[in-house]
C-alpha cells in the first residue's frame, strides 16, 4: 500500500519504538498519524521531521504527521499501540468514547509487558479497554533505531482473529526490510516479550558483575527454560517460544547495551541501586514492572523461575547482586531436561 490519502494506520505512543514503527510503515509513501502525549512533541515532529527526545537520529518520513489529539486516530481501521505496558489500559480506555468501538477495527498490541497489581497480559487489557476490537500483537527482535534505519528485521504478528486478520494486516505492515511471521498463539507472543524484558536484566547483571560470556550463555539457555515452562502453564506452544517473539528477542535483548532493560541490569551488576539506575531516564525498562508480578503468579501457580525471582529481590534491594548470583550457583544439582510442567 503506497501513495498520498487519509492515513491507513495510527500509532499511538511517540517513544522510540513507536517512532521507528512509524517510520516503518511510512518507508513506501503510506500516511502515518502518530500520537505523542506532549502537544510540543508533537509540533517538533512535524516541524524538524525528528523525535529529539526518544529517537533523535532518524529524519522521519514526510508522510508522517504527529498529532497530539487521540481523537485524530480513533477514526483510523487500524491502530499500533506502542505506550508502555503500564500505561496502555489508561490511554486504550479513552478511545470507546472517541469512536474506535470494534467491529472491523484492528488493534495491534506492540508493549512488552505484564500489568502490575492485576497481572494481565496486555491483550487482556485492550480487550476490557476496547470491547470488540481485534486485537493482534507484534513482537520479536526488534531494536528502533534499526528498524528506523531500515535494517532488516523480522517479528511475529499473533493474530486473535487469525488468517482472516492476518491478511489484513500483513500488506500494511511488511516492508522489504520489515518481515512479519504468522501466528495465532497471542498468549504465546505476549508471555515471549514479557518474560524476556526481566532475563535481560538478568544478563545486564552478569556483564556488569564481570561474569564471563559462559556465564552469560548460560544464563541465557536457562532463562529460556523459565520461559517455556511458564509460557506452557498458560496456555502458549512450545514452537512460538522458540520463534522470534521468544528466543529470538531473548537473545537479542540479552546481548547488548541498546537493551533498556540490559542496561538496567549492567547498572544494578556494577553496584548501582534500581532507584539510582532508573531515575533520570526518559525510557521505560519494562522488565522492571514486569518482574515482580511475574514472579507472584509463578509461586501463585507453582512455577519454578529462579532467575526471575532473583531478578526480582535484586530490584527490590533485598540483596547485592553478588549475593543474588551466588544464591543461583548455590542451588542443589540437577537434570537439565526435566518435564516442563
């Protein structure tokens, strides 16, 4: 889909990864609206063609308009919602009563992340925010300024309404270097980014505790066995954990610094606090919210994750990162391959 007209497709949220999904669906000429909260963003946008703020590199499309009313967007067929997990139901509540009621209306879900005090996932939320929506989530490997610059990039696109949405939405979405893959497995593609946001804390941690690459591997291997054993209890396929949305944002979120929630866990391995290591940042690392409610459904429902748990004490500053990791090394031998439930 290509050319000049009214937009196809909304964005709701200006941070860095909905800036680069912006950019993207833009990149063959399509109209964009982009909502940013603040009215001034909004305005530099239009004026500079830059998010100065969260994504100052990329010269944006010209087919990109930024607005700071949602109202612009509820009347789009389809919306990308790129606010924080935490934030989502508040700004998704909004949009019944500005127009965008269901029906034939795609919301595509693009936040990582479990909402802390309820535990819902966020296809939980979009659906008590905006009855009759269909609701679908993108998810994968995805570093903005990358997919800003036109770098290749593919992610999973879990479809509620299946092949029918999928069809849809997919000549919207794909890019020549943007590459979406089916799936009908939401559950799957939310649990996959979620849990992933807190491993890379875990592996920030070991980087900035000097741990050594095996140690990393290694942690990373585990880690994944957190995963799949809760991404199973709730209802999610083995073969979309280990797809894009799983281990393929896992090992990328766990390898560098462009990681947010990498970068958290580098500052709480080299001594910093959570509050320290947060504060000042105009970014969200998910996995800290993420955590700590993660790891109260996994006791809830018996399920083991002690990297998650560690991550979660570490956060809460129950102990030093040295002693949280010597408590991992310190847990009784066993078999790797284990029954997962």
């Amino acid at each position: 889909m290509s050319g000049s007209g009214a937009p196809a497709i909304g964005v709701i949220g200006a941070g860095a990864w909905g800036t680069a999904l912006a950019q993207a669906a833009a990149g063959d000429g399509s109209e964009v609206l982009f909502w940013a909260r603040e009215p001034e963003l909004a305005a530099r946008i239009n004026e500079t063609r830059r998010n100065d703020i969260y994504l100052p590199n990329a010269v944006l499309a010209p087919s990109i308009r930024a607005t700071s009313d949602l109202a612009e967007l509820a009347a789009l067929p389809v919306l990308l919602a790129v606010v924080p997990a935490q934030f989502l139901g508040g700004v998704l509540a909004q949009l019944p009563a500005l127009g965008f009621t269901g029906g034939a209306r795609d919301l595509v879900l693009c936040a990582k992340g479990i909402e802390a005090g309820t535990g819902r996932l966020m296809a939980d939320v979009a659906a008590e925010a905006v009855p009759g929506a269909e609701i679908a989530v993108l998810s994968g490997p995805t570093f903005a300024h990358e997919v800003a610059a036109g770098l290749p990039t593919a992610v999973t696109l879990a479809c509620s309404g299946g092949a029918a949405q999928w069809q849809r939405l997919s000549p919207l979405l794909a890019r020549p270097a943007l590459r979406p893959y089916y799936s009908d497995d939401v559950i799957g593609a939310e649990i996959g980014g979620a849990i992933k946001n807190v491993l890379a804390i875990a592996c920030g941690v070991v980087d900035g505790l000097k741990l050594g690459q095996n140690a990393r591997a290694a942690l990373i291997a585990r880690g994944y066995a957190e995963m799949l054993r809760f991404g199973l209890a709730r209802g999610s396929r083995p073969e979309t954990l280990s797809g894009l949305c799983g281990l393929g944002d896992l090992v990328l979120t766990c390898s560098s610094t462009s990681s947010r929630n990498f970068s958290l866990g580098l500052a709480l391995g080299q001594g910093q606090t959570a509050e320290q290591a947060l504060s000042g940042k105009s970014t969200v690392a998910e996995g800290a919210a993420t955590a700590p409610v993660l790891v109260d459904i996994a006791r809830r429902d018996g399920i083991e994750m002690p990297i998650a748990e560690a991550v979660s004490r570490l956060l809460a500053g129950m102990a030093p990162a040295a002693e949280v990791v010597s408590g991992i090394l310190a847990r009784p031998l066993r078999a790797e391959q284990e029954p997962v439930l």
